[in-house]
C-alpha cells in the first residue's frame, strides 16, 4: 500500500480545524479547534456555537495524516453532550416485564381454563422438555469429541471449522491507499457494479460503498464532500468483515470506522 504523510499529534491540532469520529452526540455541528490542553483533557471549541467543552485525554484516540478532505480525531468509544460536559454514551434497553415483576406489581394473571389439570400437563411437558434439552446437550458433545478426534486433536484445526468464511475472487484491493480518489480506483479495479452513498447528503462526513459482488468485496470511501471521498479501506461480501483497513501513522488505522458504518 502506499506511503502516506508522517503522523499528526494531539498537540498539532492547536489553530486547525477537525471532526470527531464518531461525533459527539446532542450536538448539531461536528466542527472543532483546540483551545487548551492538560495532561488530563483537551478544551475544544465548537466552531458554529462556540460551545466549549472538556473531553478527557483517555477517551481521545488516532489523528488521521491530513486534513484532506478533513482532519479527523477518533474517539476511543462514543460520547455524549449532556449536563454541560460529555460522558461516555450507553444505549438503553427496555426490558419486557415477566410473569413474577406483573404479579409483584399487582396485575392480575390470567386464570387457567383448565384449573389443575392443566397444571399436570404443564409440569410433564416440562419435564419431557429437559429430557430432550439433555439429549440435544449430550448429542452435541459428543459431535464436537468425533470432530476434535477427526481433526487430529489438534485445537486450531477444530476452531478453524467454525471461522466465517471470507474468501475473495482476488486482492487488488490491497493495493489502494488513502490518497485514492473515486477515480483512481476505478483506474486500478474497474468500475463497480452498484454504488451507493450511505450517509445523508447534508452529512458533514460521507461514506460511499463501490460493490464488486463478483470479487465478494465492497471498497468504502470518505470525505468531507461527496466530491473529496476518499478509500479508507475494503469489506468481504455478504460478512461485512474488514478487509483492509487504511493504516494511520500514529499507529492506529480506520478499522473502527469501517465497523462502525451507517446503516445500509
């Protein structure tokens, strides 16, 4: 792959504009400066509001090699604007209440048509159940010893039977880098056989999908424009595995942004 310029550190990011990835919820416009920095956290500037925030050091990660299309600092895991400050964001989940939560809140169960008679019945399907439970237990560990003694014993061999597949018809992939633009992979792999922009237009940062189902692989670009795109790396079709990753010189590469996509 090709060279790409020397690495950007968190320092040098004093008087130049850059994007978080991925941005910080709650707040609309994903553009920052530095304005302080201690051993601790970073004060960053919001460059539409003015809104000035703290984000601790530990949660800050890679900075690309360039701010073309656009000067993007990774964030160890996604964050969050509330209270006045960040913190680190938690998606929640509603949990369906059960049979015993409705009884301790008060709520009636539904009688039983059958009174104590289906009762019986329950408790021998219930116990049918755990028969079968077991045998299907039992089947499959014996399935898995007849696989691991056919392999040879060998551990590596038997995990192998388990790993997704992600073949591929070839690897020119491998031969793009970041300063690849749309047409410069055209150049080199032909053109796509679909496309596909799966970040809205108004976004700040674009992503763009060339599939090449053919070859089991789709190539991801990004920019700051729909026009700036650029590779940042390769995904196996159908799995979505990482192919290849644009590597960063800070020792970091677009591995997480590749896992973290939009949907599409």
């Amino acid at each position: 792959m090709a060279s790409v310029p020397g690495p950007v550190s968190v320092e040098g990011l004093k008087g130049r504009s850059f994007s978080f990835y991925p941005a910080i919820r709650n707040i609309e416009h994903n553009e920052w400066t530095l304005d302080e920095e201690n051993w601790s956290e970073l004060q960053v500037a919001n460059r539409k509001s003015g809104l000035q925030i703290w984000i601790p050091r530990n949660y800050v990660g890679s900075v690309s090699s360039s701010d073309s299309p656009v000067l993007i600092v990774g964030l160890n895991r996604e964050l969050e604007f509330k209270a006045g400050r960040v913190w680190p964001y938690r998606r929640t989940v509603i949990e369906m209440p059960g049979p015993r939560q409705r009884a301790a809140a008060g709520e009636d169960e539904p009688p039983s048509p059958h009174g104590r008679a289906a009762g019986r019945l329950d408790a021998a399907e219930s116990k049918v159940g755990r028969f079968l439970a077991g045998s299907v237990l039992v089947g499959l560990i014996a399935c898995l010893f007849v696989v691991l003694f056919a392999s040879g014993g060998n551990p590596f061999s038997f995990r192998g039977l388990f790993r997704p597949a992600a073949q591929t018809a070839d690897q020119r992939y491998l031969a793009l880098s970041t300063a690849d633009t749309y047409h410069d992979v055209v150049l080199k792999l032909g053109s796509p056989d679909a496309e596909q922009w799966i970040s809205p237009e108004a976004a700040e940062i674009q992503f763009r999908l060339l599939r090449y189902p053919a070859r089991s692989y789709t190539v991801v670009m990004m920019g700051a424009s729909r026009s700036e795109s650029r590779y940042i790396g390769a995904l196996h079709e159908p799995s979505r595995q990482v192919l290849d990753s644009a590597k960063l010189p800070s020792g970091g590469s677009t591995t997480a942004m590749l896992k973290n996509l939009p949907q599409y």
